[in-house]
C-alpha cells in the first residue's frame, strides 16, 4: 500500500495538467479582451476626433406637393446639414433662403414613388447634397439628413 505522502504527489501531478490547461485560457481570454477593448477604444476616440469639428443646421420643415398625376401626394420632412467650416456657417445663415429654395425645387419634381424606398431615399439624398452642395460658395455641405420624412 502507497504510504499518504506519495498518494498527495500523485494527486498533485494528476491535478497539474488542469490547472496549466486553465491557467492558460484565462491568460487568452485576458489578452483577448484586452485587444478588444483596445481597438474599440481607438475606434471611439478616432469618431470623436471626426465628430469635434462638425456643425449642424436643421432646416425648417418643408411639406410639398409631389408630382404625382393620380391625385394629390405630399411629402414632409425635415433635413439637418452636417460642415466643418466655421465661414460656412456664416454662409448658411445668411443665404438659407437659396439652400430652402434648391432642396424645394428638387422635392418638387419627384413622385411618390421616386422616393418610397430606402435606396430611392438614399439617391434623393445624394441628389440634395450635391444642389445644396452648388449653391454654396466655402467650403461643402458633408452630410445630410433626414429627421423627418412622411409620405402621404
């Protein structure tokens, strides 16, 4: 019969492997929250670098009607306009009535069923930037958004 001490070696070699084992995995888990949360980290103080600059104007509220021949269709929506340019803003203030004027124009001229899907409402978008984008003088327009948009 194996005396007790040599039955306590026994159990601790039996038990070693595990515990390496165990040791590790928590040493990769470690590591790989570690990296995680090291890339998310970079990745928010990256957008609140791009995100310090940026202005916004909102837009009044523009309700037309479409161009729809079976009856009347109207839109209401509401855009904000995102820029960096601190003369821009000045612009903006100033010659709202031009940038109102423009986006009334392009509103005006399509159907309802030019814009009822997102990727429709994406073009129209892009369409927005681009006349907003020509009336201006400094600078350019980088984003625009729609915070409001009912078709009826």
């Amino acid at each position: 019969m194996p005396e007790p001490q040599e039955q306590e070696e026994f159990k601790l070699q039996k038990n070693k492997p595990w515990r390496w084992i165990i040791l590790g995995l928590i040493l990769i888990i470690l590591a790989g929250g570690f990296y995680l949360s090291t890339v998310i980290w970079d990745n928010d103080s990256e957008e609140k670098e791009d995100l310090k600059g940026i202005k916004k104007i909102t837009l009044a509220s523009f309700t037309v009607n479409l161009k729809d021949s079976l009856g009347q269709r109207y839109l209401r929506t509401t855009i904000t306009m995102e820029f960096k340019s601190k003369e821009l803003e000045k612009e903006l203030e100033f010659s709202q009535h031009r940038v109102k004027d423009v986006v009334l124009e392009v509103l005006r001229a399509k159907k309802a069923s030019d814009i009822d899907s997102p990727e429709e409402t994406d073009l129209l978008r892009k369409e927005l930037l681009a006349a907003v984008n020509s009336t201006v003088i400094n600078d350019e327009i980088i984003g625009l958004y729609f915070e409001e948009f009912i078709i009826q």
